[in-house]
C-alpha cells in the first residue's frame, strides 16, 4: 500500500481558496487527480503499468507549460483490486485530497463500487481501465470512458473464432464477479448473434489462482476454444494446465484486461494459440506518431516501466485529459471540463483519433486482435469504427 501523505492535505490548505463540489481552483494552483487502482496482489502489472504511463503523459505536459502554468499532479492508492478499499480510496481521494477528477482507476468490480459515490458527487470518472457495459449504458455525463467496451472485444473475438478459425465449440473462463460477468455476457451475445451458445464454463475467485473447478466444468464438453476473462495470474494458470492435462489443440481467447505482456512473460511457450483482443494499437507501432511521443516520454520520464499495450493506455488517457482541459476556456472546473470535450468532439493525440458527443463517451471502438508467442504481433489490420457511434 502506498502511504497516504498527510502533509499533502496542508499543501492543498495552503492552496485551495474553497472546497465547495466544483469550485475553481486559482490560477497558481496544481490540479490533482486521483486514481484508486491494484500496485499490490495478483494484479498489480496492471496498475503500476496504468500509472506508469498516466506519469508520464502528465510530466510531459507539465514541462511544456502545464495546463495554462497549472501543474498536473496525480495521487494513486493502492487497492489490491478490491472493491472495499476502492470505495475507501476513493472517499479520501474525494472528499480529504479534494480531487478535481478520478483517473486511470483499473478492474470492472472497483469501478462498479464507487460509481454510486462518482454520480453523486458529480466527479469526473475519467479512462477507467475496464470495459464494463455499466460505464457505458445507462449512460453517465461523469463517466468517460476512453476505450472500446468489452462486448466490443468479445464481438471481435467471436468473428476470429467463428467466422474465420470456424470453429463452433467455444467455452468461456471467467473471474466470478461483475469483470468476469460482463465478460461472458459479451460473449454470450456475440455466440447468440452467431446462433450458438457456449458449450461449458466455468469460473475462479478474483485474486486467487484456484482455476482446478474450472477446469474439470470446462473441458468435459471438449471445446474446440476457451474465451478467458480474469486476470493475467489465474488465466496463465489455467492455460499451463490445459495444456499439460487435455488433450487436443484449443485455442484460447483473451480480452485486453488480461495484460499482454504480463500473460505472455507468465506462459513463455505455453502462450502458443493464444489470442487477445486490444483496445489500444501496438506500443511498437512506428507509424503513428503518438506511439513515438509516447516511448520517447517513457523513456524520459518512466524508464523503470514496460513498454506495454497497458502503460500506453494510460500515457493516452493522461494525453487526452492535457488536451480537454487546455480546451477550457477561462476558468477550469470540472462541468466545463466535461461540456468542452463534448462540444470539441474530436481529439487527435497524434494519428489516434478519439470522439465524443453529449451523449457519447466513449472515445474509441476499434478493437485489434494480437497473437502473443513467439512474440506479440497484430493478426489483423486496422479496420475502422464498430457498430458504436463514429461519429457526433
């Protein structure tokens, strides 16, 4: 756990006029950000890796001026992607550090336990590593989502499975609560688009490697392909066992929460036929100038840090809050924020495009599909928007 700095609360004293929901901030003072995310447990690549990149998104902005002279400052706790220390960071995060917006939080039951808290507070909940449906409908003015949902992902890894591999025995992995709920919803809808069900699944604890259960309820309807939807700890786990205990050859379908680089260092050559979906392109991808910015800042400010599809969903999460609240006109506070980027619409990050509406925010909808042994490389090309609003 990353200690709270209580002498941080008399830096904010010393520079907050007032504490009233929404105030302005003056024009001297930083704007702090909070993000509530896992740094410790089976999950913490993905927050180290998530905060990582939103560092060094907001030291680049910071020295290059800042937002209008204002520095950007970012306050992670640490989790351990538990729902019940989520909702305790997020208080402190709110209501002692005073937070102008909530940033880069990571896992789909963290964010489902303080979204109650973000709509009544009307605080922004800004890049949330998930692609849970509840962030998305009913829609939230607070809530903006920056990457593709996971139905998204899981449509994408259907057609790649179906309509491509042609294979019609799929099964679903799962993390038994809402993440993995959303995650075999998805799925179950693009196998219902497909006139298909799943053939098994079966599920493990959040936190824990315990996958033997699943297994024995998965594999006894012999899928031709498992779709997982867990953490990278548990779904290596399960993939050494299948292979080292079923017979045959199956694939095996992962969405981007995984964390790529993480499943892929847990397996080495155990990750052969496993696929996962991104909602972010590769990190390696030297043709759009976003991807060079973002390893140049890496490297500068965050060198101890992968390069990975995780680190620069968060370096773009961090670019695209620079660049909404540069956008503000006069005074920055936190419904201005929110109606800028609705009113501007289109963000281009440098050859990564995000768009939002007044009632669309969500920034993206392509989804790309990677392999990751022997090394991690795209299987398909760019291929446009999804069925989700291109355009406002």
């Amino acid at each position: 756990m990353i200690p709270r700095c209580t002498g941080f609360l008399f830096y904010l004293v010393f520079f907050y006029f007032s504490t009233v929901q929404g105030a302005v901030l003056p024009l001297s003072s930083p704007i702090v950000l909070g993000q509530s995310c896992a740094l410790t447990g089976p999950a913490q690549n993905l927050g180290l890796e998530m905060r990582a990149g939103l560092l060094a998104a907001f030291s680049s902005i910071n020295d290059t001026g800042g937002i209008h002279g204002r520095e950007l400052i970012l306050l992670s706790r640490d989790d351990g992607y538990e729902p019940d220390e989520a909702v305790r960071n997020t208080k402190g995060l709110i209501y002692d550090d005073q937070v102008f917006a909530l940033i880069g939080a990571v896992g789909t039951p963290t964010s489902k336990a303080v979204a109650p808290i973000v709509s009544e507070e009307r605080v922004p909940f800004f890049g949330p590593f998930t692609g849970a449906e509840f962030l998305r409908i009913p829609f939230n003015k607070y809530v903006i989502n920056v990457r593709a949902s996971y139905f998204q992902e899981m449509e994408k890894l259907a057609s790649y499975l179906i309509d491509q591999k042609k294979l019609h025995r799929i099964a679903c992995f799962y993390q038994n609560d809402s993440y993995g709920f959303a995650g075999l919803r998805g799925i179950e809808i693009a196998l219902a688009k497909r006139g298909m069900t799943l053939v098994s699944k079966g599920s493990y604890e959040r936190n824990t490697v315990a996958v033997i259960g699943a297994l024995r309820d998965i594999y006894q309807e012999k899928p031709e392909a498992v779709v997982l939807v867990g953490a990278y700890s548990a779904c290596a786990e399960f993939i050494k066992l299948s292979r080292n205990k079923i017979a045959g050859e199956v694939i095996f379908g992962n969405i981007s929460f995984v964390g790529t680089e993480s499943l892929r260092e847990s397996l080495g050559a155990y990750g052969r036929d496993v696929v996962v979906s991104q909602v972010v392109p590769s990190p390696h991808d030297a043709n759009i100038a976003l991807i060079s910015e973002f390893k140049s800042d890496m490297a500068k400010y965050q060198h101890d840090a992968p390069i990975s599809f995780t680190s620069l969903e968060g370096f773009i999460v961090g670019k695209l809050f620079g660049e909404i609240a540069l956008a503000v006109q006069g005074e920055l506070t936190r419904e201005k924020f929110i109606a800028t980027m609705e009113k501007v619409g289109r963000f281009d990050l440098g050859g990564l495009v995000l768009r939002f509406g007044p009632k669309d925010h969500q920034g993206m909808d392509t989804v790309y599909l990677t392999r990751i042994y022997p090394a991690v490389q795209e299987l398909s090309p760019f291929n446009g928007q999804s069925a989700h609003s291109p355009e406002n």
